[in-house]
C-alpha cells in the first residue's frame, strides 16, 4: 500500500487534473477519469489529508449517477482500471458493500469502499508525469511550426527557382 508523510495534503483536483494529464502513461482511459472524478465527488472535503478518512463508500447507484449514468457493468470494469493502475484500492468489508462504521462521536472509526490515499501518497509523481506530458506536447508543438516554417521555405524556392528560370527538375522537387 501507498503511504503518505504525517499530515500530508494535496487538493484532490489538482492531483486530478495531473492525472488526467498524464493518463496514457498511467494506462487509465477517459471512461475511467469519469469514475475517478465521480468517486472524488463523494470525498467531502477539497484536500485529501493523511489520516482525514480518504476512504469513499458510494454505492454503484450513486457512484453510476454521479459518472453520467454509466451503466454497472462498465462502471465495474472502469474501476478495476483505477485499482490496476494503482489510483485507488479497494478496501474490501466482510459483506462485500461498502459502508463507514460510526463510532460513539459519530466519527468514522472504520470504512470500506474505495481508498483514494494513493492519489495523495503519489501526488507528487503524478505532477511529474503530467509535467512530462505537457514538456512533449510543446516540444511537438515546436517541431510542427519549425516544419511548417521549413514546407513555406521549399515552396518559396521552388516558386522563385521557377520564377528565375532556373534550370531544375521543379515538378519533381515539388512532389
């Protein structure tokens, strides 16, 4: 299991979106993202604390609702993504549902349902991963526009080596 710094904190939507970013090099798919971001709907508080309760016990109903309607079977089949790709761990009760055991305080001294601890133990790795991301969509970016600036210079002195008259195979170069 992951585990986190004592008092250890991040803003689930922040680690979110780094996810999101970076989701073809954690193997999670759109569908999958869709149920993350309704299981973090269920999570009540911005931050995920270490310690704070960061296990989520919707019901499939609620959590089908909540990711647009998703039909159970690929809702089940998207949650096992996120178990596999190491977002959430199932925390597992006797029964099988998921469910929170309210002690004398009416705090929650156990639940079970699904344990989003890992996005706060790897916050920071998501972060670099969704950096990396962002680092090879603008070295693409770049490369395009040096190609395109590149295909304007041919055409320029394809256009004026026809102009000039200049001895050459044009068509060719120009195919």
């Amino acid at each position: 299991a992951d585990s986190c710094a004592p008092g250890a904190s991040a803003n689930k939507w922040q680690v979110f979106r780094a996810v999101c970013e970076a989701k073809g090099l954690l193997g999670a798919s759109d569908r999958a993202l869709a149920v993350l971001n309704a299981l973090l709907t269920f999570h009540p508080d911005t931050d995920l604390v270490e310690g704070e309760g960061l296990v989520v016990f919707p019901s499939n109903t609620q959590l089908a609702l909540r990711a647009h309607g998703m039909a159970p079977a690929t809702l089940r089949r998207h949650l096992s993504v996120l178990v596999d790709c190491g977002l959430v761990v199932r925390r597992d009760s006797p029964n099988g549902k998921r469910y929170a055991r309210k002690g004398a305080g009416g705090e929650i001294e156990q639940a079970f349902g699904f344990d989003v601890t890992p996005l706060l133990a790897r916050a920071e790795e998501f972060e670099r991963m969704a950096e990396a991301v962002r680092a090879e969509r603008r070295a693409l970016q770049l490369l395009r526009e040096r190609i395109t600036i590149l295909r304007r210079d041919i055409a320029k002195m394809i256009s004026f080596g026809l102009e000039e008259g200049i001895a050459a195979d044009w068509q060719r170069l120009h195919l």
